[in-house]
C-alpha cells in the first residue's frame, strides 16, 4: 500500500480510525474515519495489488475501504453485517478475499468488493457474495486397549502398582530365617562374653584363696614362746 513504509492506520474504542504517515519529527495524521459505533477489534491492509483495508467492529460489522497514497488515505466502500459472532479475520493473498473464524465454529469467506461496482451514494451497507464452510470435527473415542486397561486397573487387587514391588511370599522366610540367624548369633556371643567374665571371676576368686593359704602356712610355722 504505501511504498515507503511510513503510513499507518489505528483503530480505537469509540469506533474511530487515524491514519498516520511518520515524520522526521513525529507522525503526521493523514484522516480520520468513524465507521463503527463500537469499539475496532481489528484492523488489516489487503494485499498491494488489491488496494483495500478492512476493519471489525466489535459489533461483529466488517467495513471496507479503498486505500490511496493521499491526503484522503482511505476512501470508504461499505460494511456487511455478520450474524455471528467474528472471532478473527484474514486476507487471503491468493484470492483477494477475507476469511473469517466465527463463534460457532465454522468459517466465512467473503468475496472482496470491487470499488468501482459498489453504489454506496444512499448508504454503506452493502451485499458481498460469500462461502459458509463448517468443518468436520472427529469425535475422539478411545480405543479398545485403553478401555482394557482401565478395566485391568480396577481389578488389579491394592498393593499392586508401579511403586516398588513387595516382597512375595516365597522372599518373606528367606529374610525372617536370615534375621532369626543374626539373632542366634548375637546371643551366642553375649553368652560367650559372659562365660569369659565369670571365668575371669572364678579366677581371681583362685588367685585370692591362694595368697591367703600361704599366709596361714607361713603363721602355721612361727614360734610361740610363753611368758615366764
């Protein structure tokens, strides 16, 4: 549209459009439009050849205009009222028309006007020619394995998962005998260390019992002188 890449068009809440063209010192505004009653949701230049802008209004209203490097940059062409609601709209490059996404799903395609065979001398709303396509959307159903093991899942008894397994029956003696084995030969050491200790005890009891008998044999063997 604009060789330059200077120009540029804005869109605001109360319904109004500004086109701009960007200075040495700023942005020049160029016009300004009014040509919806509601706030602008969107705004899109066609391709260059086609020479065309197109805005929604949030009244679901798609106006069109006709784009020249001027001071009257964009000359209006008419409007077409949407009986849905527009979620998005685009140019289509190839053809030259607007495709629209709805609210409901399904998607629009208008055929662009041509400036020079619309009579907008009475008023702006105009008539295009347009496609209603609907998709075909698959419903997703799930396959028979997932409802296999769902069915798996709901019979498996609890305890069952994918957390680390138990220990099975066969592996619970082999552990309880190992345990019961440490345990036999804790108690024999303990009894071992208490056999030693009483043994030690015995044997200094011996040792004790030994000096004593050699200091009574060693009195046994002193003399006894009377008094006169």
């Amino acid at each position: 549209v604009d060789p330059s890449k200077r120009t540029v068009c804005v869109g605001y809440t109360d319904g109004t459009i500004r086109a701009f063209t960007a200075c040495a010192d700023g942005f020049l505004q160029l016009q300004a439009l009014k040509p919806h009653k509601c706030m602008v949701k969107q705004l899109k230049y066609s391709g260059e050849d086609a020479g065309l802008m197109a805005t929604l209004g949030e009244d679901n209203s798609v106006f069109f205009f006709q784009v020249q490097m001027l001071s009257e940059h964009a000359i209006p062409v008419g409007f077409v009222s949407i009986p849905s609601t527009v979620n998005f709209f685009a140019w289509d490059d190839t053809s030259g028309n607007v495709l629209l996404s709805l609210g409901d799903g399904s998607l629009l395609v208008l055929k662009s006007p041509i400036p020079e065979s619309v009579d907008n001398t009475e008023s702006y709303d105009i008539s295009v020619n347009y496609i209603s396509v609907m998709p075909d959307v698959p419903e997703i159903e799930d396959s028979d394995d997932e409802e296999e093991d769902e069915e798996d899942a709901e019979e498996a008894p609890e305890g069952e998962g994918d957390g680390e397994a138990s220990p099975t029956a066969e592996e619970q003696p082999a552990e309880t005998e190992g345990e019961a084995d440490v345990d036999e030969e804790g108690k024999k050491k303990k009894k071992k260390k208490k056999k030693e200790k009483e043994q030690k005890a015995k044997d200094e009891d011996e040792d004790g019992e030994g000096q004593k008998e050699v200091i009574v044999t060693s009195v046994s063997r002193a003399i006894y002188i009377p008094g006169e």
